[in-house]
C-alpha cells in the first residue's frame, strides 16, 4: 500500500478508537512510522490531531450513553456516578 492510503486508514482507525498503537497495528505499520509521519507532514499531523479528538469525544459519548443506559435501569452504581 502507498502512504497516502495508509495515512487515510490510519486517520480512520483513529477516529474510531483513539490509540495510536491500536490504530497502527490494524494498518500495519509500526508506532516509529507513524511517528516519523506525523514529524514530516504537517497536513497529516494536524489530521491526526482532528482524528484523536474526534475518536475522543466519540469515546466519551458511548461511554456517556452505556452509563445512561444502566441509569434508566436502576443500577445504584451508575446512579452513584
């Protein structure tokens, strides 16, 4: 695969599920690689930055919605949150 794929699957990965590890490990490339990337490549650096945020606020929304979830169920544990 050329780079420019791999940066978008990788862009992709993160949105999902914001870990770097996680997300080159999927796409096959190493942590240096990323790394290396995101030093030289402005553009790919700040998407990178928009990914990680995006995955983040997507993250805390599931986790938002489950503790929800167990509310409207009357778990006492979700409620002491």
């Amino acid at each position: 695969m050329k780079s420019p794929k791999v940066k978008q699957l990788l862009l992709e990965e993160l949105k999902k599920k914001p870990v770097v590890e996680a997300a080159c490990l999927k796409v096959g490339i190493s942590r240096t690689t990323f790394y290396e990337w995101k030093c030289k490549d402005k553009k790919f650096s700040e998407a990178v930055d928009m990914a990680l945020q995006f995955g983040e606020a997507f993250i805390c929304d599931v986790a938002e919605m489950q503790l929800f979830n167990m509310i409207k169920k009357e778990d006492y544990r979700a409620i002491a949150l």
